[in-house]
C-alpha cells in the first residue's frame, strides 16, 4: 500500500493559503515587478499556492525566480560568493564551499519520513507522526527566512520528453544550493508547466541553510513528506541534506516506480555507462553500489558516459528497458580520484574551462584544491580544509591525524564537461540498457563479476549486497547490509520494493533478445580474504574496465561462461584477453585463481545473514527465500564434493 493522499499538506497548513485567488493575490504583494513578470510563465495553479505558502511560511525579505538565463545563474553565483556561502579560487569558475565540520555527510538520525497511522514505511527509516512533523516544521521553519532572499528555481530531474523524469521546484535561501542545482539539474523553466501536465505530477523541495553553527544542528531536520510530494529541510548545509532534488526526490521517484508505476518503471541508486563492444556497438549498463563505494569510477569505466548516482528505467514499447539520469552534472566523492584511475575527470578538475564547486578539501597556499589520494608531487603542506587552518601532521582531539580532505569531500561539474559525456542522455527515449549490476565495498566474499542465471535470482543479488560503511552518513561504522543499495532511499516497505523489482525485471513486456542480465560486481577483493597478509586490493581500480567489457559480451551471448550455484563466471582465457585489449595488461592464472575460487563458508554465512534479516521483515516475497534455500544446498553439495574452496577449475568439472 502507498502512501495515503487524504491527509493535510502541512505548509499548505500553516501558509493559509488554499485558493488560487489568495495565491495570486500573496504573489502580487511580495514579489517585486521583475519578479512577478518572470513568475507569470508559471500557470500551474498547484504549483502556484505552494510558492504561496512556502512564502507565507518562511517569510522572506525579498523573492528571487531563478529561469536559469545566463544573467540569473550569474546572480546567483555573485550573491553567493557576497554571502560567503563560496569563496571563489584562483582557476576560473573554480569556487569552494565548506560544510560545517560536524555535517559533513547525511544527517541519517535526523532525516525523517512524515508518517501516517496505517502507513507502511521501509522498517530501516526513522518516522516522524504527521501531527508531531507539523509541530517541529511550525516551530523551527515559521519566519526562518526574515532577512533573506528565497530563490526559487524550476528544475527537471531528466531530460525534457523522458517518460520518468519529475518536474520539481526547488526553494532555498541557499545560494549554494541554487548554484548547485543549476549545475546538476535542467532548469527547464519555460517548459515547466507542460512538463507537470504530461507527466502529472511535480515535486516541491523547501530548505533555509544553516548558519554552520554547531549549536544548530541538534535543531537540523530533514523531512520527507510522500502523501504531497514535499521536502523540508532547515539549520544544515551539507549538499545531500540540503539539495532535495537529490535524495530527497529520489525517494519520491522510488515510490512512483513501487506504487504507481510498478512493473513500469524504476528508481534506483546507479550509474549509467556505455561499453564499446566488437563492431563499434555500444553496450548501455546500469549499475547499483552504495555512496562512496565506486560509482563514479564504474561510471567513468565505460566509454560513454551518462550518470555515476541515480538512474530512472522504463519499459520501451520495442520491449526494449531504457534509462536516463535524472541528472545533469555529477555530485562526487574526490577522495582517491587520480590521473592514473580517472583521467577525464581529472582533465576537468585540474585545467581551465570547466565550472566546479568545491566542497571539504584542502585550498593549499596557493589557492590549488588538493585531497586525500590524488597521487601528485609535491604534497601540500599548509592551508584551509574542512575544519580551518591546516598542516601537515596536525592532529584531532583524539591524537589522530587530521586529513587534508575529508573523506566526503566532493567536487560539482556538469556532465557536458565531461570527454566521454554521450549526449544521448539528453534525448528523452533513454539509452537501450542490456546490463545491470550490483555491488559493494566486499573485502572478503564474493568473486569480482557473475551473472545470474535468471532476471529472479538476479533481484536476489541486488537483494544481497553487503558492503563496508563510508563517509557519506555521518557516525556509520562496520560492515551492513546495503540492499540494492538503495534501501536509505526507499520509503515504503522492502517487500514491495522487492515484489516490484521481481515484476519490473521479469516483465513479459521485455523482449527476449532485449531483455537485461543481471550481475554481481566487486572489485573491493583484497589479498589478506585470499591467503595474502596485506589488507590491499586483489588487483587494481582500472580492472573494472575488463569486468565491464565481460558482461558486455556475455549481454551479446558472445562467450561462454562456467555455472555455478551463484551464477556464471567468466573462464580465463577470455578475461585474460579482455585484459590486454581493454587495459594493456596481463593477467596471470594464479591472480584468477584467487579472484574466482568459490569461498563456500563465507558465502554460505552471507546468505544466512540475509536469510536471518529478511525473516524479520514483512511481506517478503517467498522467492526470495526459495532461492537463497536453493543456492544455500547447491553450495553445500559443491563443499561436500570439493571442499572449503573451489577453484574455477573444479566448478568446470562439476557443471560437465
């Protein structure tokens, strides 16, 4: 069951503002002549009495509409760096942002679903009742913005045409916020309302920055409000809490694809890349890792870039899957990005031409950002990062060094920056997908690629990541179950979700010689999980590449492949000649050995882990179970016949 409709809009609640006379008449009242002229393009009378409200609310000194003209994005931009929100750089178009060092990922334990009696919500989120909400929004948001300016901003999550992209308003007095979302999104103000028209519906994002005060983020909320479409988020500053068309919508986005779109079309937490295979086809792939857990460099693995964060699917009448990312620009984790891994990012990060804002690294003396892993000489030895002035071999409170860079330091740019940016995705028919993935940060478990034997047992495996916590979420620690890596975002419960994906990827409406393979990716191996002493990775970050072209043969049934209970793994000579032409590289037997022998115990315990946690919650489809129980004794007859450890050679000799 969705989310229920029939109960009040809380800033609609305590604007007043319900009619569209009213509406029209608070506009007129508070918006100056130039921006009252800008805003009567907008005729949606829906969208208009939320503005209304959202004035009424928060009450701000003066209105600014954003249309994304170059001379708005440039008031943006100047007010800004007026307010000090950015400082700008030496490099042009190059400014830096600082978050407040206590908020520097996702404030998960003050992040909240407005929740309705009867309503079933992900057992994994924190809930707030709609009466206490209001209270909390009322108390903490009324008149939050005296003194300010609000901008608002009429955005599209996905290009113009896409059957799954969402019309959203973005209102915020942060300029920092505005500017970004100029960067990672399409103002599409002057097809805004046709857009609402066609694909009924729109979201509404309502955020007053922080003051980076660490004695205001006890006060810090964000809200989440599925029954109107709403977000509200107020006293923080970081971009995940505060640029709601991100994770704040994609949520909204997940809910449509469960509950009204379901077997339709899907929300998910991935990157969209494009694989040049044999012929100069190019090969589309999807795939989901959690935050920080190398989407980015998956994403910048392939040939053609479209999305590293978010992808929004559909079933195409050709019975073709088709995605598209909802964004326009890339929000990424700096940490570890390198001229060896990441070249064409690099070029964006490191030469002229590009905008970029950046977040938490280290400015050094000469105005230059450096972070944590970027691999050049000299290393920096004084400046400013995310906690103030900076030296080499400062330390915390706690006698541990402090970094240059937080581990969540990110840097904004467009994709059109991008070399490898394909301009497909900004055609509203999406690319022809034909590979989705699902991984984590797996140190000790699974082998680096396979392909499950059926659409089912694939959902299991996205059903199943495991991964390491990361930077993203502020206090996270250990090693926890990160389902298809979207569990933070999906707002209903997971056995929908999961019934959902089950229809979506087993849909009949998919053509055969169409549909997608689903597969299980983990570069994240290290050597001490395979007899080795060193915690370092089996292998190295550029191997990614040759996984990815793999699946993109095996999506073409261009090559063979070894069954197994947990699916098909790829045989060696054609990895090692995928190696050599993908990354100049050799890839010696032993190395695969290591990478593609089953650990029967470790995996054995995974799906008891699973088992375990999936039997405490409700409405899990009963397939999953049957699988996991299938997998679960195949793997034990396997054991029983081989022993702890089988090698890709025995798994040959057991599938003849």
């Amino acid at each position: 069951m969705g989310p229920k409709k029939d109960v009040i809009d809380i800033v609609t609640e305590l604007g007043g503002i319900k009619t569209n006379e009213s509406a029209q008449k608070l506009i007129e009242k508070r918006l100056d002549a130039t921006n009252l002229s800008k805003l009567s393009l907008i005729k949606n009378e829906s969208v208009l009495r939320k503005i209304a409200n959202a004035i009424v609310l928060c009450d701000p000194d003066s209105v600014f509409i954003n249309t994304g003209s170059d001379e708005d994005r440039q008031f943006v931009k100047d007010l800004s760096i007026e307010k000090g929100e950015e400082s700008k750089l030496p490099m042009e178009n190059h400014t830096i942002h600082y978050d407040l060092k206590d908020e520097q990922g996702r404030i998960i334990d003050r992040t909240f679903y407005i929740h309705n009696e009867g309503e079933e919500v992900n057992s994994l989120a924190k809930l707030m009742d709609r009466s206490d909400a209001f209270k909390d929004i009322q108390d903490k948001m009324t008149g939050i913005m005296r003194g300010k300016t609000m901008i608002i901003g009429f955005y599209l999550r996905g290009p113009v045409g896409a059957p799954a992209s969402n019309p959203a308003v973005e209102i915020s007095s942060s300029t920092y916020v505005l500017h970004s979302a100029d960067i990672l999104y399409r103002n599409v103000y002057s097809d805004f309302d046709r857009e609402v028209e066609k694909l009924e519906h729109f979201y509404t994002n309502i955020h007053s920055e922080g003051l980076n005060r660490l004695e205001d983020l006890p006060n810090a909320r964000v809200f989440m409000d599925r029954s109107h479409l709403t977000t509200y988020s107020f006293n923080c500053t970081y971009a995940g809490n505060t640029l709601l068309m991100k994770k704040g919508n994609h949520r909204f986005s997940v809910d449509r694809s469960v509950y009204e779109k379901r077997a339709q079309q899907l929300a998910e937490h991935m990157f969209i890349t494009g694989i040049e295979g044999p012929g100069n086809r190019v090969t589309w792939m999807i795939g989901a890792a959690p935050s920080g857990c190398g989407k980015t460099t998956s994403a910048m693995a392939g040939d053609q870039f479209v999305g590293d964060d978010l992808a929004q699917a559909w079933i195409a009448e050709d019975g073709s899957v088709r995605s598209i990312n909802p964004e326009a620009g890339i929000f990424g984790i700096v940490e570890d990005v390198n001229w060896e891994g990441d070249p064409i990012l690099m070029e964006c990060l490191r030469n002229p031409g590009t905008e970029v804002i950046w977040t938490n690294v280290l400015i050094d003396e000469t105005g230059v950002p450096q972070w944590v892993g970027n691999g050049e000489d000299p290393a920096p030895q004084k400046g400013k990062n995310f906690q103030g002035p900076w030296e080499r071999g400062m330390l915390d409170k706690n006698g541990k060094e402090i970094p240059m860079s937080h581990p969540n330091s990110r840097c904004t740019l467009s994709n059109q920056a991008l070399g490898n940016y394909s301009k497909m995705n900004e055609d509203g028919g999406g690319v022809e997908t034909r590979i989705v993935t699902y991984s984590g940060r797996d140190s000790d478990t699974m082998p680096p690629v396979w392909v499950a034997k059926n659409s089912d047992r694939g959902v299991v495996i996205g059903a199943s990541i495991v991964s390491a916590a990361t930077a993203t979420e502020v206090g996270a620690t250990g090693v926890r179950r990160q389902p298809w890596a979207n569990a933070p975002f999906i707002p209903g419960s997971l056995g929908d979700y999961m019934e959902a994906q089950f229809q979506f990827f087993g849909s009949k409406k998919i053509a055969d010689d169409k549909r997608p393979i689903l597969a299980g990716l983990n570069y994240f191996l290290t050597l001490e999980a395979r007899g080795g002493t060193s915690n370092k990775l089996l292998g190295e970050k550029r191997d990614v590449k040759a996984w990815m072209a793999w699946l993109e043969r095996r999506a073409h049934k261009e090559i063979d492949a070894i069954d197994t209970p947990i699916g098909y793994l790829p045989k060696y000579g054609d990895l090692k000649d995928l190696f050599k032409s993908k990354i100049d590289k050799d890839y010696p037997e032993d190395l695969y050995i290591k990478q593609f022998s089953l650990y029967i115990d470790k995996i054995i315990a995974r799906i008891d882990l699973q088992i375990e946690a999936y039997g405490k919650e409700k409405n899990i489809p009963q397939k999953l179970f049957d699988i996991y129980k299938e997998q679960r004794q195949e793997l034990v007859t396997l054991k029983d016949k081989y022993g702890a450890i089988v090698t890709p050679k025995q798994l040959e000799e057991n599938q003849e």
